[in-house]
C-alpha cells in the first residue's frame, strides 16, 4: 500500500514550547496527528512529526512517501548522514533520542523523502503547520524530556 505522510513542526522562540503535525494518507484514508510541548527546538519537532506518522502505521513494508519542509530531516536521511553519525554513536549531533528512535521505525518499510518549500501554499503543509501551531499552543503542554535532559547537561 502506497502511503503519504506530510508533516511539519514549529517552535515558538527556538527554544520554546513546541508542536509537531502529520497527516497521513493512504487512498481514501486520513489521518491527522499532533503534539507539543512546552520546551523543545523546531528541528526536533520537524524529526518527531516523521517519528510518530511512522509509528502510527499499521504493519511493515509500506511504500511510504514523507513529504516535509525540513532540510535537516530530508538531508540527514536522503545524503546517508544519520547513518554516519550511527558508526560516531552520534558523537556531537543533536537530537541523538530522536534519532535512534527514528532509525527502529524507519526500517519497517520503504521510506523516501520528498523536500518541499514550507509556507509555499501547499494544502497539506499548510494543514501540518496549523496543527503544530495549534499543538504548541495548548495549556499544561508537557516536558519534552529528550530535549530538557541534553539541555541540563
């Protein structure tokens, strides 16, 4: 089964409180999904909306098509780096909780990105980003304990 996956996150301050949105899209079927807390960074909310849409797939072995606006997130997987920074036990990189989180969904099915231009008016992008927004914007959002725990260090 063919399966697109839009997503994107946002950040308000860089640090700040934080969202993810994805929609997930296979025939006729939709589904939405989004988060937030309340200190995190953009990047980890743009790595996270991948994570959780691939999590939420039923099965393996789905064609899936991710669609997003991250250069960190396309390039560090379509240019091989994250599977550089693996063989580094992802020595200086950021974000290394996501990562690894990423690389035990990721093999499950066949995965491409495809990098598209953020607020360019893509519908589904755009959709993405209200979730996000919206899903940073929520009260009592809870701690993004990957990010608070590296931050304290």
């Amino acid at each position: 089964m063919k399966i697109s996956i839009h997503t994107d996150g946002a950040a308000s301050g860089n640090p700040g409180p934080g969202g993810f949105g994805a929609v997930l899209q296979a025939g006729t079927h939709r589904r939405e999904l989004w988060g937030g807390f309340r200190r995190t960074t953009n990047n980890r909310m743009e790595l996270l909306a991948v994570i959780v849409a691939l999590e939420a797939l039923k099965g393996e072995g789905h064609e899936v098509t991710v669609i997003s606006d991250s250069k960190y997130v396309v390039d560090s997987v379509e240019k091989g780096w994250v599977f550089g920074w693996v063989k580094k036990d992802f020595a200086k990189k950021a974000n290394p909780d996501l990562w690894k989180r990423f690389l035990a969904i990721y093999p499950k099915h066949r995965v491409k990105f495809q990098w598209i231009k953020g607020h360019a008016g893509h519908p589904l992008n755009e959709l993405c980003d209200r979730l996000a927004v919206a899903a940073r914007e929520q009260p009592g959002l809870p701690p993004d304990v990957g990010y608070e725990s590296q931050a304290a260090i």
